[in-house]
C-alpha cells in the first residue's frame, strides 16, 4: 500500500469517525429531549391532580371560616388557608416547568445585552462568596454582532443566570467563566464556559433532570431543568460538554427568527385574597362538571348553602345531556375531562343553551389562547386552586348577566 492509499484511507477513517460522532450527539440530544418531555407531561398530571386537591381544602377551608366563631378555630383555619396558598404556588412551578407555550408574547430581545447584565450580577455574586478567602474569579463577556432574537426577555434572562450561577459553584476555588455569543446559521447562539470542577459522563446524562443535583441541597427551582424547559419553548435548545476536572461549556442555540410561532398575551388572573364576608347571589341553576369528585362536591356543598340549584356530573356527555331537563344560568365546566374536552363541552354548551354563562374551570389558562377560549364559548375563567371569592364572583356575574332581557352570548364576565 502506497502513501497516497494510506492517506486516503486515514481520511475516509477520519470522516467516519466525524460522522459517529454527529450521530452520537444527534441521538444524545433527542434522547434528552425525550426525558425532560416526560419528565414535563409528568409534572403537568401532578400539577393537575394537586389543583383538584387544593382546591377542595382551600373552598372548604374557608367555608369554615365564614361561620367561625372561635378565634383560636379561625387561626387554625387561617393557617390552613396560608398553608393551601403556599402549596399552590409550588403546583404553578409545577405548571410553568411543563408549559409548552409561553406565557408571553413574544418581542425582539438584544442577547447581548442580557449577557453583559448577566455577566455583572454573576460576577458581582461569586466574588462576595469567594471575598473571605482572599480570592476572586473572572467572569468576561465577549460579545459578537448579533441579530435580535423573539423571546420573552425575562425567561432567556432566567436561563443566562441559571448558567452563570452553575458554572460559579463548579469553581468553588475561583477560575474563569466566559459567556460568548456568535452565530451560526440561522441560529443565535451564547457559549457558557468554565474552568471548573467539570462533570462525570453520569452527571452530564442527568444535569437536566428535575430536581438533580450534585450541591446537597435543591433549590426553590427547577434549575438547569427549568432552564431547558425555557429555552425549548423559545424553539431552541441546550448542549453540554464536559470533562471530569477539565471544566464544561453549556451552549443555548436559539432561532434569529420565530415566525412559526404566533403567541398571544397571557390574560393575566389576580389570586385573590381570603373570602370575604359579602352575600352570594342566590336562586341560580348551575350546572358542575368535573371529574373530581372532591371538585364536584365542594361546589356543590358551597353553592347549595347559598340557596342555589346544583346539578354535578362527572363528563362532558352526562353533563351535557342534562341541558335537556335543565335551563342553567352557570355552567361551571373542567378543562380536563374524560373523553370529550371542556372546551368542547363549553362549545357545545354554548351553542344549545346561548344564555348560560360557560366558567372554564383550569390550572392552565396561560396555555390557552384567549381568543380560541372565547371562539369555544366561554365567558369566565375560574382558575384553581380557586377561592370563595372566585366562585362568588363567578356566580354573581352570572346572575346579573341573567337579568339582561337579552344577554349576549359573547359577552365577557
């Protein structure tokens, strides 16, 4: 064998070795994409479960507190009351984890600019952790001509931190964090670069796993995780390498352009506070449709008490049959339903009966658009875990709404 195939035949070795490796990383990243998709449908079903739950303890919880009489009773409910409160702000981390679309319209985002603020706060932290010791780190932006990028500023801001703050702990002992940007393609793209500790071929398979990691304490977050979930929603991703000892090098790849994805404003819904003492409309037919039975049961249980007619049903088919025997003011419909949806319940119930007024009761409304939630027929949102106050206002909407000599099926309450 001549030079001249030795060369050749080293060049097609090379070339393969290069195709393995794209394939490699290829199926690395659809393996990951694959994991935290699961991991995010996951913690959608458990946010949803826990709303259902939540809201049975708050309702109840201050069904209680409107007859109280005994001031250690009321504190008691009072803690309950904070405690359910607390519990639901750890289902909406929860929900923002496994939500695909964003909460937010989307606007033009200068990724430079976030790094170089990005970059002053994490340098600014880590020295006032490694200052006792007499030691410091250099963090250094090197920033290259970009196009602007759509996005949700505060998010790509979130994940930019989540990176920096990272890469820091891996240097406990101090060294140097680089944020890069350039572009590639059609692409955007910011480097995170440390010279720390680096990262076992194990730990690099899990770092975007919820809840992992290797500090010894988790944080209120999702941490890296939530940083992927932000970042795949903006319709880009995340990579990594590393090396044990050798440091590690996080990249967020974004599109220059989101044209395929049209988003619109989160309609943004106040929590309100603890009910107040203000009488329910009374008289009222209601329909309930929810699969919870603990749901169907407070509702019940609360609007009986205010001299309302309440009928409950656990679908959108039983639920909807009744329309025949029933003329309701409210229709009080669950997002999530066995078989038919409550969107489509709500459309429907739209359609046969114009002047009932459609709640759509969800944990979920920044998912929706609220021009396909109107177009379905729904007039009000009753978010969980909801409170007396939501349901009163609910309901006392709908009663003034029955009172119009032509109410208009359109109409927001």
């Amino acid at each position: 064998m001549d030079s001249h195939d030795a060369e050749a035949r080293e060049a097609a070795l090379h070339e393969v070795r290069a195709r393995l490796e794209e394939l490699v990383t290829a199926h690395r990243q659809i393996v990951l994409r694959e994991r935290v998709s699961a991991f995010r449908e996951m913690a959608g079903e458990l946010a949803h479960d826990f709303n259902d739950t939540l809201s049975g303890l708050l309702a109840r919880a201050q069904i209680l507190l409107t007859n109280a009489q005994d001031p250690l009773m009321r504190r008691s409910l009072r803690m309950i009351e904070q405690v359910v409160l607390e519990g639901a702000s750890t289902v909406r981390r929860l929900q923002d984890f496994s939500r695909l679309r964003p909460a937010r319209a989307f606007e033009p985002v200068d990724l430079n600019q976030l790094v170089s603020e990005i970059a002053a706060a994490v340098r600014t932290r880590w020295n006032e952790r490694l200052a006792p010791r007499n030691i410091s780190g250099e963090v250094h932006a090197e920033t290259a001509p970009l196009p602007l990028v759509a996005g949700d500023a505060a998010e790509l801001r979130h994940v930019l931190a989540t990176l920096g703050d990272n890469a820091a702990d891996a240097m406990p002992d101090g060294g140097t964090l680089t944020f890069r940007t350039s572009t590639d393609g059609q692409r955007v793209c910011c480097h995170v670069a440390d010279t720390g500790v680096g990262m076992s071929a194990e730990v690099r398979q899990r770092i975007f796993d919820p809840f992992f990691t290797t500090k010894g304490e988790k944080g209120p977050d999702f941490g890296l995780a939530g940083a992927y979930a932000i970042v795949d929603r903006h319709g880009g991703e995340i990579t990594v390498e590393s090396e044990t000892g050798k440091g590690s090098t996080f990249t967020v790849w974004l599109p220059q352009t989101t044209e395929s994805i049209q988003i619109a404003p989160e309609t943004h819904v106040a929590t309100p506070p603890a009910s107040s003492a203000r009488p329910f409309a009374t008289g009222a037919q209601i329909l309930v449709i929810a699969d919870s039975e603990e749901v169907r049961e407070v509702l019940r249980d609360l609007l009986t008490r205010h001299g309302h007619a309440v009928v409950a049903r656990a679908d959108g088919d039983s639920g909807l049959a009744e329309l025949g025997t029933w003329r309701f003011d409210l229709a009080m419909v669950d997002l999530s339903l066995p078989g038919v949806s409550g969107l489509e319940v709500a459309q429907q119930l739209k359609l046969r009966s114009p002047g009932t007024t459609v709640a759509l009761m969800t944990g979920y409304f920044d998912r929706m658009r609220p021009d396909d939630v109107r177009a379905k027929g729904v007039d009000a949102i009753l978010k969980k875990p909801f409170s007396l106050d939501q349901v009163q206002s609910i309901v006392d909407k709908a009663a003034a709404r029955e009172r119009l000599s032509s109410p208009d099926p359109e109409a927001e309450v």
